[in-house]
C-alpha cells in the first residue's frame, strides 16, 4: 500500500495489544494535536492490535469504525494478527498461538477455554480451535484483509522492520513481520529509496528515533504508555497515553 504524496500529517501509532483505553486516549490526543490543521491527516497502526491485553476484541470493533473526523485510518498487519489467521488456516498451529497471548484475545470474544475444556471433555487446544471457528465474520474479514506495509515518499510503515541489506522490493511479508533490529540502522536507506522505516513489534522503554528508523512500541500490554509518533515536516514528536 503506497502514496505518492507526503501527508500533511501522519501519526503511527505502535503495538495494542488489547488496550482499548490507551487507544481511545491516545486517538483523543492525536485529535487535539491536530486540531485546526488543514490537508491530508493519517493514522497509520502498525499492527498487533490482539493478544496479551484485556480487550483485543473491543479493540478490532474500534478500528472497524469511522477514524476521527478530518483523519483516514490505515491498519496495518502485525506478527500476532499473522499467527492468529494461520490458526484459522491451519488448526495444528493454535498451541503456538494460543502461547503467546492468544488466550487473552479468545477471553476477550467471552469465552473461557479451561471451562468449555471442562464442559465438553475435550482439551484446550481443541477448545481454543473452536472458538476460533466462531469468531466474528467481519473482525475476520478485517483481520485478512490487513496489509503488511505503508510507504510514502519519505518513510515505509511496517510492523517489525527491514531485513538488513535486503532491497525493499526484495522484503518478503515474514521480514516485515518479524524482524528485530539489534542496532539503530535498518537495511540501509539506498536500498529503501531513501525512506526513514517506521514500526512497533521490538519493545523498548522510550520512543526511538533516527534518521533511519523509528521505534514506537513501549509495552503498552506491560502497563506502560501506548506511544505515536507524529510526523508534520518537523522534527519527530511522540504522543503517549497511560
């Protein structure tokens, strides 16, 4: 997913994790930051919208709705929406799932799998498969549908990163998903046609940035605040809620 033009203001929001009110709040936030500026404004959501929290799927039914007035939301897909579709796919990968705080996402939909392992005599995996088969339609829909990335001209949105010294054309979907960078650099601005990569997924204490990358998941699920990064033409800014 890409546009040719620079917005007038873009603000990427990092990793959920099922905390609906730090996500309210921090909308709440972008939306007074913005306020009376004209031109095009996005909020980019860089994935990880499920698990580990309280209320992931309150959380998808949020960003299912209208974004903000003035602003166009664009979802992007994260490494826990990816795990969770390839359970949906592939039943024998749910245990994995389920290990990561997949179990927090099914409490959220109301169901508790140790009492319906219980009730129904069969085992919590198999449990888990079948509320699985009745997730909403539309958070499925929603959740297939996600994109892996966002470019503009200046920066190239994703979930986890670049794999270093790999050409943007050349990032499979696993890379963008999944990478964690272990030092300040990315692949290389050359071979991102000069973009700055914007992404959440490698926790860290406090907002990052560079003029290579910028890291905006500070463990929201953790207790910690839920962080954007506003980008305006400036200097980069960040907008937390606790």
């Amino acid at each position: 997913m890409a546009i040719d033009r620079e917005p007038e203001r873009v603000y990427a929001v990092g990793d959920v994790h099922g905390c609906l009110d730090k996500l309210r709040r921090l909308e709440a936030s972008i939306v007074a930051d913005a306020s009376g500026i004209a031109g095009e404004k996005i909020i980019v959501h860089l994935g990880d919208y499920i698990d580990r929290g309280p209320d992931s799927a309150r959380v998808i039914d949020h960003l299912l709705s209208p974004a903000p007035e003035g602003f166009r939301r664009i979802c992007l897909c994260g490494n826990h929406e990816a795990l969770l579709l390839q359970a949906l796919d592939d039943p024998e990968t749910t245990a994995g799932w389920l290990a990561i705080g997949g179990v927090r996402t099914l409490e959220s939909y109301g169901y508790d799998l140790e009492h319906m392992a219980d009730a129904f005599r069969i085992g919590r995996i198999e449990a888990a498969r079948r509320v699985l088969a009745r997730l909403p339609a539309p958070h499925v829909a929603f959740l297939r549908a996600l994109p892996v990335s966002f470019t503009t001209p200046a920066r190239l949105f994703v979930h986890a990163g670049v794999r270093p010294g790999i050409a943007l054309e050349q990032q499979s979907d696993h890379d963008l998903l999944w990478t964690r960078f272990l030092s300040a650099e990315p692949a290389g601005r050359s071979l991102l046609a000069g973009r700055c990569v914007v992404h959440g997924h490698t926790v860290t204490a406090m907002p990052f940035a560079s003029n290579e990358r910028v890291c905006v998941d500070t463990g929201a699920y953790r207790g910690s605040p839920l962080t954007a990064a506003c980008f305006d033409g400036g200097p980069v800014r960040f907008l937390q809620a606790h």
